[in-house]
C-alpha cells in the first residue's frame, strides 16, 4: 500500500464539534510488530464519542470535571471511532499474512494483561479482566480511512451475511449489551425492563434479550414503538403517556426481574422501585443526568442489586463475532453518512429522532442519498 496520506476526523481537543477537523493530510498508520493495517469500510456513531469529545465523564471526587471515561484528560490529536469494520490491508511483523485481504471486525476494548483475558469471563465480575483502553478514546480509532489494532482484536467476519454498515452496529452497542445481560445474568421467562429501548444499546438489548427467552418490556416514544416491537419487545411503554411506573407495573403484570438502563435521571430514582426483591438492575450510561438520589432501604431492604456495567469482556466480544458470523443477530441502520459530514451525523445521533445505529463511510461509498431518510 502507497497511500501516505488519509482522510480523517481529528479531535483537536475536548469541547464543542468545532474541535473536530475532518483533515486529508493525516498520515496512514502503520502496522507494529503484532499490529494489522484495516482499511476502514464503516465506522459507526456512539454516544461516547460525544461524551469523549464533551468530556463529559467526570471524575469521582469532581463530577463536573472535563475528563474522559478513566477520569483524566485524552491525549490530542485523536480520532475517535470505536465501531469499526473494514478489510486488512497489511501486517506488522510476527501476523500471518493470510489475513490479509480479509473482512474484519474490530474489538475496540484492550484490557490488562492478565491471565483471566482469554478465560470465559462471562459469569464471574471478580474474574473479570481489567479494562484499560478503548478504541477512539486511548488509541486512535475508525473515523478514518486506515487504523491500526493489535491482531488479536481484529475478528475475521468475512463469510457474515451481515453488511459492513450492520456489522459496524455492532462492538460498541451490541458490546455494551451483551456485557450487560451476562452481569446481571438474564435468565429465560425473566421480566427485563429496557430503557432508552431505541438507541443503539437499547435496541440491542432488547434484541438480546429476546433471544434469551426473556419478557421484555421497552420503554420508548410513539414514533419508535413499532421497530422496538420488531426487534422483540412484548410490551411497549411509551414516555410521554400517563405514570410510566403504574404502566410497567401492569405490563410485568407484577415486580420487574431486571431493569437494563441507559438512561439514568429521573428513570433511575422513578424505576428503581419496581424492582422485585432479589432483582438486579444493571446501568451502562446517563444521557439523562449521571448524578441521582438514592434510599439505601429501597436496596437492602429487598436485597435489590445496582450493577455498573462497562463495555464487554473478550469472551463476550468473541460470542457477539459468532453469532454475527452464524446471522443470529439482525441490527438496524437508521442511516448513512460520508465520513465527511460528521458533523451533521453527530448533530443527528444527539436529536435522538432515529431507530438503530447511525454509520460513516469513509471511502467513496454509496450513502442514504438523504440524511434525514433511514436505509433501513
């Protein structure tokens, strides 16, 4: 490969969009020794780019401090992008070479280097690895033509019958989902509760959790009801309609098994409640507000389990690359965009008036001919 040079959106700094520049003159990277070269082909959005750029995670002695999700500042430049899927193009020193050439899908999470990483670390938090980096907040991510990642965490799906756009869905969203059924251990026939039910992580969860056998209650607006129903809720319960408590109530027909937010805010301290004794209720986000209140007695006192969920583990990651390999999962593409308007596909992604993931395209590929027209 000759090219010198990429296009690519740079994060100059945290604060506003005007501290992403979509330059040309961004060197490729290249490959280390145990490192591959992927030609980007597509690159999802995240709520955590926004929250990386914004830093908008805070610090636990200070949650209104700029920082990102480790609690400090990001090294800048970077790009950001940690939904990527695209097809090697070169090896570092000590890679087979018969990788090249192949589709693949990138695990964007790198963890301490411990002897639990490679285990099936789907059941035990206490054996859980380490999580130090994430693709587009540590290293430099998919907003790009070309990134580089270690071998290790390039997953080959080049036999999926998923597209490059469906697949890019997939690391953070369906990620963070699957992390979050396995540590609050969703079992079939359970009641789960979903928030947020038709973004990215939340259409997901619902969707895995179906699978599971579970029962799954969504909560979410009209004009998303009917694809939330599609990707496997049982009952909808819709924000803006009457005491959202008193609905979920009768739509579990009793006490919620599992409440799997990404919400935060008022449905934290509204919902909490409802949840039965003995009953787990796990968190990955706060696009509502981080920051809530809390009666301990409401926890102890029906021994009620408040589980922080980050991310996946590699296990999780490679049972997520299975079933994408085997079609088993089915995400949603709400729309398309060339990696040079990401400024409007991150305006877009925080209106929120979208079902599914939105996805760059960084080379020249065909996009939804109108940004406001879902492609599927």
């Amino acid at each position: 490969m000759t090219q010198q040079h990429m296009l690519a959106a740079v994060l100059t700094g945290h604060g506003g969009p005007e501290r992403l520049e979509v330059r040309d003159d961004v060197p490729v990277p290249h490959p280390a020794r145990g490192e591959v070269l992927v030609e980007v082909t597509a690159a999802a959005v995240n709520n955590t780019d926004l929250w990386t750029r914004e830093g908008a995670y805070g610090r636990e002695d200070d949650p209104h401090a700029v920082a990102g999700w480790q609690g400090v500042p990001l090294d800048f430049p970077r790009i950001q992008g940690g939904d990527v899927v695209g097809v090697v193009t070169a090896v570092g020193d000590g890679v087979d070479e018969a990788i090249i050439g192949r589709r693949v899908l990138l695990d964007p999470t790198r963890y301490a280097d411990d002897s639990t990483a490679d285990a099936d670390d789907s059941t035990a938090d206490a054996d859980e690895p380490t999580l130090v980096a994430v693709l587009g907040s540590e290293q430099d991510g998919g907003f790009a033509e070309y990134v580089v990642i270690a071998a290790d965490q390039a997953h080959d799906v080049t036999d999926s019958p998923l597209s490059d756009e469906q697949l890019a869905c997939l690391p953070i969203a369906y990620g963070t989902a699957t992390g979050m059924l396995e540590r609050a251990q969703v079992r079939a026939d359970e009641t789960v509760l979903v928030t947020g039910a038709s973004g990215g992580v939340g259409l997901a969860l619902v969707q895995l959790a179906h699978a599971r056998g579970a029962h799954v209650i969504a909560l979410t607006t009209a004009d998303h009801e009917a694809a939330v129903r599609d990707a496997g809720a049982s009952h909808t319960v819709l924000r803006d309609e009457g005491s959202i408590p008193d609905r979920i109530r009768e739509a579990a027909e009793g006490p919620v098994a599992v409440v799997a937010d990404v919400v935060g805010g008022w449905v934290f301290e509204e919902l909490f409640p409802l949840l039965a004794t003995g009953g787990r209720w796990v968190t990955c986000g706060a696009v509502a507000d981080p920051l809530v209140s809390l009666d301990l007695r409401t926890l102890y006192l029906h021994r009620r389990r408040l589980i922080g969920s980050t991310m996946h583990t590699p296990a999780q990651f490679r049972r997520l690359v299975d079933d994408a390999r085997h079609g088993r999962i089915d995400p949603q593409v709400a729309r398309t965009y060339p990696l040079t308007r990401i400024h409007a596909a991150q305006a877009d992604f925080a209106e929120g008036d979208h079902v599914g993931k939105l996805v760059l395209l960084p080379g020249d590929r065909t996009v939804s001919p109108d940004p406001a027209a879902a492609t599927g």
